[in-house]
C-alpha cells in the first residue's frame, strides 16, 4: 500500500500530540545546568548526598579503577567486587540474607514480579501502584486482581476466594505521590493466613523510612522474613543510579536463574555501584539524616496548609499539592519555575482524573533561607490560584 507525505503509518502520531495538547497532558523534556540557581523540589536526591564529596570521590575512583561502563552482563562480566560489596551492605542494611542489584528500581521490579509470578498464579495490587509494578504484573501473564489502595480486607477477599496456588500481593511501602505508606503489617497478616508472598517497593522507603533508614519493611517488623519480598533503588536515597531485591539466599538464587531484566542487561556501571555504597555508608555513620528529610517534608506539608492550600501528609519525602485540572497544575509548576523553585507536576495518567498536583519531595540538606524562600513563593502561589483555574476553564472553552 503506498502513502503520502500526508498519509503515513505514523501519521496518527500528530493527531494524538494534538488531543493530548487539548487536554493539558502534552510533556517536554527540559535539561537543566549543572549549576542551576533553582530549589530542587521535584527530584529525588532525598538525603541530599548526590554531590556529597564521598559519594563523588567514590564514584571517581570506580572510573579510574574499572572504566565507565561494567563491560557486560551480570552473568557475564558485570559483576564487579564493588557489585558483591555493595550487595552485602544493602542486606546488612534492610535486615535480610541477601540481595541482587539490577540496572534501575524499574528493572527490578519487572525482574522480581515476572519471576516470582506466571500463567495459573495470581497478583493482587493497590491501585496506586507505581507504573513498574503494573508493567511488571501484566507482564508476567498471571491473573492480575487491582484493589482499592490499602484496603486490606479487599486484598484478605481476593487471596481467600481465589483458585490459583500461588499468590503475590504486591505494594508500595511508601507511595510516591501521595507519601503515605502502605498498612504493611496488616497486608502481611492477610498473606500470611492465605499463603501467599508480600512484595514491597521500598523505593521511597529505603534510606528515608524506618530506623537510620532502614526502611518501612524494616520499621514493621518484617525484615528478613521468608514470605516478604523487598525491591529498593539506589538513585533516590541512596543519590546513585540502579535498583536492588532483597530477601532470603534462596530468592536471589532464583532471580540469577529467572529474572530476565538482570541476565539479558549489562550490569549497573561501577561508578553507580561506587557511589550507592558510599551513600549507604554514609547513612549508617548518621542515621539521623532519614529522620532530618522526614522532618523537612513535614515542614513543607505545613507550610502548604498555612497558606490556604490542599496537601497531603506525608510519612517520607513527598507531598502533594492538590490543584485538580492539569492545565492549572502546569501553569502553578511554571510560576514556582519563575519564582526560583522546581517542583514535580504530575497529570493524569500518573494520577487519577481531577487530581492533577504539585510533588513537592524534600530533602535533608535543605536550609532555612531555602524554607522561608518556599513559603513566600507558596503563598503568592496560593494567592494567585484562582487565576490558574480561570485561565484553565477558558482554555477548555476555546
């Protein structure tokens, strides 16, 4: 079949820009500087350790010592002794046997979930779950069973009334646009009385959650037990970049044998590696600096409510500013822009329809002439609300 310059098997990529213009949910990508005058609040550098001088030193001397890449597969030449070192802190760290590091927390949680799960098993997941974590479940072929989130009666009446043996249900400990975590202790209950296995993203947990950071599973009273399934990253907390499963000997045995996202992907760079360690380290000499973070988003949470505006309480990093329309929500993004403040925007499909907001994530080495710079912009901010949700309103009529 032939085709026009018109007329392509791609052209209906243009008309779907546009509805998604209409809409409010267009996206750009936008570099910014390496010596960017901005406050960082849309990042995820939630200790404030990525410029740490011993995490770049580390990360330095990893390139000196094994180059810039880590040559090939874990199961090939991808594991380096830092690999190994790391692996054994992160273990230590959590308070479980063992764990395995993947190339990002995303492949992490495709590896672990499609391991553990297949034809004739069944997932039951919150229905704020993070995009990896769903990706995962639907590609493992299992029967995917969304419950309202935390609601552990919901997921007791799937894994009771359910004909399939095995059973995973899996969760967020700390969700990450809302901040709240997740009822762990009465989720593992429930698994526990049905057989089935609790596997929880710690993404925004681990080095924030819990005792010296050792995160919400941890703060449960679940770490190293044989029915919980940990998966964390190492580029939130930890400043660096790649992801980590943490469980018994037995589980990442298994993941070498079966987790495709780790055997078919080169192994995370030693530099990453380096500089998760170092981080790791540095939060086990002060574990002070998890409850430091928690104590700033709790700052900007209340900050928020002084001045007029909806936000939600967070148990870690991140809150949220509710502003309800996307277009208002990108127009409050751009005006914190100008006025010297980043803050992440999130729109539907990453939240639900009506809910659009501000992610506001703190972070440890945040300064008092930071805080009281946010405040006044967060109150001009508030002030000027009205005029985000007429110019939004207007726009849908035209």
């Amino acid at each position: 079949m032939s085709t026009t310059d018109d007329h392509h098997p791609l052209s209906w990529l243009s008309e779907r820009a546009e509805q998604r213009r209409a809409a409010g949910l267009r996206r750009s990508l936008v570099p910014r500087a390496a010596d960017s005058p901005l406050i960082d609040l849309a990042g995820n550098d939630y200790l404030g350790l990525t410029r740490h001088p011993e995490v770049v030193a580390a990360a330095v001397a990893a390139v000196r010592e094994w180059g810039a890449g880590s040559t090939g597969s874990r199961l090939v030449t991808g594991t380096t002794e830092l690999h190994a070192e790391l692996e054994a802190e992160l273990a230590v760290h959590a308070g479980t046997e063992s764990a395995l590091v993947f190339s990002s927390g995303y492949l992490g949680n495709l590896g672990v979930i499609t391991a553990l799960a297949g034809r004739g098993d069944l997932i039951v997941s919150d229905s704020l779950n993070h995009a990896s974590l769903i990706d995962a479940a639907r590609l493992s072929r299992a029967r995917i069973a969304v419950t309202p989130h935390s609601d552990v009666e919901a997921v007791a009446g799937e894994l009771a009334n359910r004909t399939e043996e095995r059973a995973l249900v899996v969760v967020e400990s700390l969700f990450s646009v809302d901040g709240d975590t997740a009822p762990l202790r009465e989720l593992h209950a429930a698994c526990r009385a049905h057989g089935a296995v609790l596997v929880v993203d710690e993404a925004h947990g681990f080095g924030v959650a819990g005792p010296g950071g050792r995160g919400a599973v941890f703060d449960a009273g679940l770490a190293g037990e044989p029915d919980v399934v940990v998966a964390a990253t190492l580029s939130k907390a930890l400043a660096s970049q790649g992801g980590a499963v943490l469980g018994s000997a037995e589980l990442t045995a298994h993941l070498v044998d079966a987790a495709r996202s780790m055997i078919f992907d080169t192994g995370v760079a030693p530099a990453s590696a380096a500089a998760a360690l170092a981080a790791l380290r540095l939060v086990r000499r002060d574990p002070g600096l998890p409850e430091l973070v928690r104590k700033r988003s709790w700052e900007l949470y209340e900050l928020a409510l002084e001045v007029g505006l909806r936000a939600t309480p967070p148990s870690g990093a991140v809150t949220s500013i509710i502003l309800g329309d996307p277009e208002a929500a990108v127009a409050a993004a751009a005006f914190c822009l100008e006025r010297g403040l980043r803050v992440g925007c999130f729109r539907p499909p990453s939240v639900p329809d009506g809910l659009s907001r501000l992610r506001v994530t703190a972070r440890a080495d945040l300064s008092d002439f930071e805080t009281d710079h946010i405040r006044a912009v967060l109150r001009e901010l508030a002030a000027s609300r009205d005029s985000f949700e007429h110019r939004s309103r207007h726009r849908r009529l035209v």
